[in-house]
C-alpha cells in the first residue's frame, strides 16, 4: 500500500463523515424551524419586531443552507477525490 492510497482512503472517509454531517444539518434545519419561529412570535408582542425577527431568521436559514450545499458538493467531491487516488494504477 503506497502513499498515495492511504491518503486516498483518508479521504474518501472524511468526505463520508462530512457527508453524514451535512445530511444531519439539513435534517436538524428542517425539524427545528418551525418551532424556532413560533418562539419568537411568542417572545416579543410587536409586530413590527416580529416581521424583523423572522426575515433575519429566514436569512440565517438562507446562508446556513448554502453553507451545507456547499459542503454536501464539497464532500461528495472529497469521496471521488479519493476513490480515485485509490483506484489510480500509475
């Protein structure tokens, strides 16, 4: 086993465990919306406040999803990064 199959297998398993941490973001993000929104229209009586609330809560959401597309892409590269370190036969 040469260097550069090991750091193919090193790979492909951190592209597996950023994989698994993106899918468990995306669960966790779409669970827990709903009640995070209904707190703060609990929280606080102004509705002008309210509307300001939950549009930066919507903007948090946005940016939190594109950082977990960005790693989804990022660990789906990282695993054909290494299964093809591995399977190279230079």
């Amino acid at each position: 086993m040469d260097l550069k199959t090991i750091f193919g297998l090193v790979e492909t398993i951190l592209g597996g465990f950023l994989l698994l941490v993106s899918i468990m973001s995306f669960y966790f993000a779409f669970t827990f919306s709903g009640p995070i929104l209904n707190f703060v229209e609990i929280a606080i009586d102004s509705e002008n406040i309210i509307i300001l609330a939950d549009s930066l809560i919507m903007l948090l959401k946005i940016i939190l999803y594109s950082f977990d597309l960005f790693f989804l892409f990022a660990s789906i590269l990282l695993i054909l990064d290494g299964i093809l370190k591995i399977r190279d036969e230079d």
